[in-house]
C-alpha cells in the first residue's frame, strides 16, 4: 500500500504560484528594469522590439492553428 499523502491546501498551491511568478516577473529581469529606469538604448530597444515582433507573428499563427484543431474537432461527423 503506497504512503499517504499529504493533500496541499488551495491557499497553499496559490503561494506557491505567486512566489513562482514573483520569482521569475519580468519586472527583475535586467533589461526591463533598464527600460524602466530610461537607460536602454536604442538598438537594445530595437532588438527586443524585433524579437517581440516575431514572437506575436509566430503566437499569433500557432494560435490559429489551435482553435482550428479545436473547432474542426467538435464538429458533428455524418
């Protein structure tokens, strides 16, 4: 017979979410707290601005792509 358990509280899954997002914010990441400041420079902004770009392109496509499967896949079959 396997160990019991001990079942974590919803409280307990929530604290530990938050601290997980807290810990990983992009708001400590060095380069948003540069832009934050003013201090980032133009070409820094730049890349960022064309990865942003490209990363929303490609999202924005395999999200379509998602709800496509999603639909077709709650169609009635004849």
């Amino acid at each position: 017979m396997p160990p019991e358990r001990a079942v974590a509280s919803s409280d307990d899954i929530i604290d530990n979410i938050v601290a997980i997002r807290d810990r990983w914010h992009t708001k400590r990441h060095p380069m948003f707290r540069e832009l934050a400041k003013g201090d980032l420079d133009l070409s820094a902004r730049g890349i960022y601005m064309a990865k942003y770009g490209n990363f929303v392109k490609f999202s924005i496509q395999e999200f379509a792509a998602m709800i496509k499967l999603v639909v077709l896949s709650k169609r009635p079959t004849c």
